[in-house]
C-alpha cells in the first residue's frame, strides 16, 4: 500500500488557518477540522506517493499519516490510487450569467420609491434573490399590488422581514406566504416571542417564523459555524470575489443606491438612477474581486472561502480591511 | 550556539508531533467531521414539471 497514493476527492479541498486548518467537502457541505501539519503533509502529498511522504518526514510520522489517511478514506473524503494523475483539481474558475445575484431593499413606506420598478429593473439585470425588510407598520395589501411583476419573473426567491404587528390578522400573512412560491422566507420581528410556524427541514424555502430579534438599517450580521456556506459555487466565487458584495445591490428606504444598507457610500437615488448604469460604475464594483485572501484576519481564517460578509471594506497603506471586525479569531482559533 | 538553536527547533517540532500525531494513536483521538448547512444542495427549486431550475448557494445576509 506504500508505494500507493493518497487523494482527497477533488472537491474535499484542504484550506490553511493561521492556527487550524480546515478539509471542505464542498460537494457534502461537510468540513473537517485538521491540524497545520497535516495540511502541509496533504500539500507534499500531492507529488509524493505514501513512502516517500513518509521518508520525507523520517519515519517519524508513519502512524498518523497511516491512521489519518485511513479515516479520510473512511469518510469519503479521499481513496488511495496508483494513478494519481487521473484525479486532477477541480476547476475552481467561477462565472456567472447574471449582472446582479442578490438585493438588499429596505421600505418604510411606499410612497420613497416605486418598489416595483426596482424589482422590474432588478428581474432585467437577472437578480436571483431579493431580501424585502419593511421597517414599519404598512399597508401589506398595498404592497403586495407592488409585487404583481415578480409573478413569472427571473426572480428565484424573495424573503421578507416585516415588524411584527398583533393587528395583523394571520391570515393576512398567509395570503403573502401564498401569494406566488418567490416567496420563500418571511420573519416578523420584534415579536413577543421565538416561534417557527413553518419549517421544512431546509433552509430558505418554506420558512415562516417570529423572532424577539430587532431590525434597522445598522443591524449587524452575525458569524457562526452553521452560517458558512460550503458549497462548489460560493467557494468557487470566493476564490477571486467577495461572496458578500459581488454582485449585490441595495436599496435604502429613501431610495439611496448603495453596495450595502450599512455601508457610507451612496451611487445615486433609484428615482433618477437606473440600476444598470450603477453596476457599469468602476467606484461601485472596487469591492466586488476584493475577496477574503486580500484582507487582513480574513486571510488568515480557515473559513475564508465560505464566510459570507457584507461589511464595508476600508484600505489603509495599501492593506484591506474589513471596517467591523467578526467575532472570530484565527491566531487562537476561538469564537469570541 | 547552532547546536542549541537545532536542540529548541528540534523539541519543539516533537512538541508539534506529539500533539497531532500522538504514539498511542487512536482514531478516537482525531477531529470529528462537522456536518454544516450545505444550502445549496438543500435549497433547490424545481419547477411544476419536476426539473430543478435553481439553487441558493449562499444567505443574501446574515442578520437572523
């Protein structure tokens, strides 16, 4: 068996931290937690067969790289091989047809902007998901006439976030929930309590539930394990782009262009501006290829290549950085 | 001087060593494998005929 091979499947693809390092199984959505040293033996794995790996670490290491080869194989995350030359990388070169793949748009009522010319000009430009969040109490019936030009729309899924309002009759919500099956997500906020009303063991369609959390335009994302996205397209994009803000678009309640609600930069209103000259400007894309690699901490994080973050990026001396930091840390390894 | 400075380098790779690949092995030992939330493969939208016409592969943001 020595003189064998080892392969990691080629979409179970080892990934550096500055203090642990990471096998994604981008194609199970799995990861499994390795040392740095077995990281840098899977790299000289690559051109050495088992003896050789072995020898080049003087025998000192035999029982590990036995024990720990034996398990990936166990786990199907990789298979010892005689040709390793057959199994080559997966082409991590990603592209996209759609000029825009994700909006953020925030109302506090209708009269700012026409929301359905926004979502008229975001289906054009083949925007795959919209976020909705409705910042007060508004007239849902008068909404929903907005969102008659969604129904057989490029537009693949839309989720809702609305405050949450005892007036409203239930069944009003159901109504929203059926009105056409974009609609995949709706949250209502601030509410008395945690409940989930539907819940089909997935995570974005078929969700309906109540949160104690609250929303405004500065609401902060949150960083944790399950929020990671494993997966052969996202980290096939983050290899050279930001999975936050590549091809992302928001709108704020006044109208306001923006890359996201949060950031300080403004591109024009959608009342005079159309989307489609916005994504041509140079100003407005500067982040879209400024993916994790290139900024400080992040490119030191074994969970750079799936953590989805839409916060503003700040240059300094010629460094990137990320202007609110995550409450991980890659030197120790440890959430904060 | 030399000789001390391999010494360190030498105890403190077998430091490494001996935390990663302990001599009394045992698979129990190793990390666990991590299920994670593939969204991708779980959001998948099919239409009335049954073919699958889209994935999300990623959250728009992470704010609930």
């Amino acid at each position: 068996m020595s003189s064998q091979y080892f392969k990691l499947f080629s979409t179970c693809i080892p990934v550096k931290g500055q203090s642990e390092s990471l096998i994604c199984d981008i194609e199970y959505g799995q990861i499994f937690p390795i040392p740095n040293l077995l990281f840098e033996i899977l790299k000289s794995n690559k051109t050495k067969n088992i003896e050789q790996l072995k020898d080049a670490y003087n025998g000192k290491l035999d029982k590990g790289i036995d024990a720990y080869f034996n398990l990936f194989a166990e786990k199907n995350l990789g298979f010892y091989t005689d040709t390793p030359e057959e199994f080559p990388d997966l082409n991590l070169k990603w592209q996209s047809p759609y000029k825009i793949r994700n909006a953020v748009i925030e109302i506090e009522n209708l009269e700012n902007y026409s929301i359905s010319n926004t979502l008229t000009q975001l289906n054009d430009l083949g925007c795959e998901g919209i976020q909705i969040r409705i910042l007060t109490t508004i007239d849902l019936d008068a909404l929903l006439a907005e969102f008659e030009c969604v129904v057989g729309s490029r537009i693949k899924y839309i989720e809702i976030f609305l405050p949450f309002n005892a007036d409203t009759p239930f069944e009003k919500l159901i109504k929203w929930r059926n009105f056409d099956p974009r609609i995949t997500k709706i949250i209502q906020y601030n509410a008395l309590e945690e409940k989930v009303i539907e819940y089909k063991e997935n995570y974005y369609k078929d969700v309906f539930f109540l949160t104690k959390k609250s929303l405004s335009s500065t609401s902060k994302e949150q960083y944790s394990l399950d929020r990671f996205a494993f997966n052969i397209d996202t980290f096939a994009e983050a290899q050279k782009h930001n999975i936050g803000l590549n091809r992302k678009i928001s709108i704020d309640s006044f109208g306001n262009i923006k890359n996201y609600l949060t950031h300080k930069s403004t591109f024009g209103n959608i009342n005079d501006t159309l989307i489609s000259n916005v994504i041509n400007l140079t100003e407005f894309k500067k982040d879209w290829n400024t993916n994790n690699t290139k900024i400080e901490k992040c490119n030191q994080c074994q969970f750079r290549f799936s953590c989805v973050s839409n916060v503003e990026i700040i240059k300094k001396n010629r460094k990137h950085y990320k202007l609110e930091e995550c409450n991980f840390n890659p030197l120790t390894n440890q959430w904060n | 001087m030399n000789n001390t400075k391999t010494i360190n380098k030498t105890k403190l790779l077998s430091k490494k060593l001996e935390k990663y690949f302990p001599i009394n092995y045992s698979l129990t030992q190793s990390p666990p494998l991590i299920r994670v939330r593939n969204i991708m493969s779980e959001s998948q939208f099919h239409n009335d005929n049954g073919y699958l016409v889209g994935v999300i592969s990623k959250p728009i943001s992470n704010i609930f």
